[in-house]
C-alpha cells in the first residue's frame, strides 16, 4: 500500500487539494468500516500525502454520521504520522472575524452521539489528553500561516475549540454560555478526531478557519447557510495554501511529538489477556507494543 507520513482531512468546502501531483485514489477498509470517502495520495511539494474529505467529496454526511474511527485508522493504515485537521468554524470572540485563521490548543466536548475511542471490547486505555494538540505541528501550521501573510487574514495562535453535536447552528443561550467559558470558536467535527489521533499516535493539529460569527454576534445577522457557504470558498482558497507550506515545512523538519508514544502507558489491561478478536482489530495500534 502506497504509504504518506502527512495526512491533511479538509472539511466543509476543501473537498480535494488542487496542487496534488501523481493523484491516485486509494479505497481503505478498516475494522471499523469504510472511512468517509476514498483517500486521495499524491504529492504535494514532493511530499507524499493522504487527502480525505471529511464530509465525502459531495458533503453527503452529517457531522454525526462520520465515520471519526475508520477515518482515523485508514490515516494510520497509509503510515500517517502528522495529520492536519482543516475545518470550518463560527467565531465566539469580537477579534476573531470572519476569514481568520485560528490554531487552537484546546477543545470542549459538546457531543453527545460521537464514539471517541478505538478501545473497549475486552482492553482498557486512557491517553493523556490536558494538552489535546500536538505543539510541534500546531507551531509549524501557525508558523505557515504567518509566512504567506495572506489578505484578509488575521493568525490567532491558541484558543479553545467548542466541538457541539450539530447538525443545527448554535442557540444564542448556547453561544454566549460558550462565550462565558472563553471559547474562541465552534464546530461540529474535531474532538473525536483529535482523540482518536491521540489513540494512534499521530500527532494531530486544526487549521480552523472563520466563517461567520455564531448567533451572538448583535450587529451581524445570525448565521445562515449562504453567509456560510460564501466564505467556506474564499477560506478553502486560503487553507490550500496554507497546507502546502505547512507540508513543505514539515518535510525539511519532522518534528518527534509526544503523541508518537501516545500509548506507551495508557493500556492498563496486560495485553496478553486482550481477546484475540480484539487484539487482530487493534493490531496496528497495539504492535510496536505486543
């Protein structure tokens, strides 16, 4: 199988990345089933990647309905080690506007239907999670952003990521409770893949990417699908650019990220007593450590 140490998911409106070479699609089945659309390797600034959108490349899933795991474990089967998250999100703060780019180093769980976890099924683990993106590479990803010194584009480097059920916008209870906690910005998608990032060891960071301004916002109007949908196109434009000096940094410099041994002391059950059914699922999870 074609292997890629660069995995990039883009969500609402990055279905493909334009400046791919030598694309071929790859069809993954995983143990937890088919991901959300076919992989896409290429390369990018000569560097092999893994593309996947998110949403299926006609945006045919509900946030609920991705498949997070499959998606996760397909990065890993391709030997993905960087995985580059980039999502669309309202803003929660007056600075950041519309079209800003925001690095978060933090989340806050609102998901209720989400299964966040390879583990179960007869073995038991708990990575560490206080610090839920890689450092490393969200620097680099920031770092790429700055570089291009993009129009219309402000760099807002940390800030807490609200990750809410969806699919409905948020109430104006909702948002300003989640302004009352000092959240920056909100989406539907990136705490399970963070987790389950964390959970295979591949170090993971958000590009998350304004588009409007939630519902608390006074003098804008609440969000809508156009307002949505218009600024989703200028933002991909942007996020493709970023990617690719994002890839090309990455490649002059890997960094070793804490998450690369994620699970080196988060398994409590003796793997010699994990059910061979198990234990075959988790097999590339688990095999650095059986």
């Amino acid at each position: 199988m074609i292997q890629a140490k660069t995995g990039i998911i883009g969500g609402s409106g990055l279905y493909k990345m334009d400046a791919l070479k030598d694309v071929e699609e790859v069809q993954i089945n995983t143990p937890f089933g088919a991901p959300s659309d076919a992989l896409i390797v290429g390369k990018l600034e000569g560097t092999s990647v893994a593309f996947l959108a998110r949403h299926g490349r006609n945006h045919t899933l509900l946030p609920s309905e991705l498949p997070f795991r499959a998606n996760i474990y397909a990065m890993k089967q391709l030997g993905v080690e960087y995985l580059i998250s980039a999502s669309a999100v309202g803003s929660l703060k007056e600075e950041v506007k519309p079209l800003d780019m925001v690095i978060p180093d933090q989340f806050i769980d609102r998901t209720k239907n989400r299964i966040s976890t390879f583990f179960g099924d007869g073995i038991v683990a708990h990575i560490a999670f206080a610090d839920p993106v890689c450092k490393q590479l969200a620097e680099i990803l920031a770092d790429a952003v700055a570089s291009l010194e993009l129009p219309d584009v402000v760099l807002h480097r940390g800030g807490t990521y609200v990750c809410m059920e969806g699919p409905a916008f948020s109430t104006k209870a909702e948002s300003h409770l989640y302004r009352s906690w000092g959240a920056t910005v909100i989406g539907m998608t990136n705490l399970p893949e963070a987790k389950l990032a964390r959970e295979a060891e591949i170090a993971y960071a958000t590009l998350a990417l304004a588009t409007d301004y939630d519902c608390w916002h006074p003098d804008h109007d609440s969000v809508t699908v156009e307002m949505v949908i218009g600024n989703l196109q200028r933002n991909a434009t942007n996020a493709q650019k970023v990617i690719q000096e994002t890839v090309r940094r990455l490649s002059e410099n890997p960094p070793v990220s804490e998450a690369h041994s994620a699970l080196k002391y988060a398994i409590l059950t003796p793997l010699d007593k994990v059910p061979a059914t198990t234990k075959e699922k988790l097999e590339l999870l688990l095999k650095k450590y059986l």
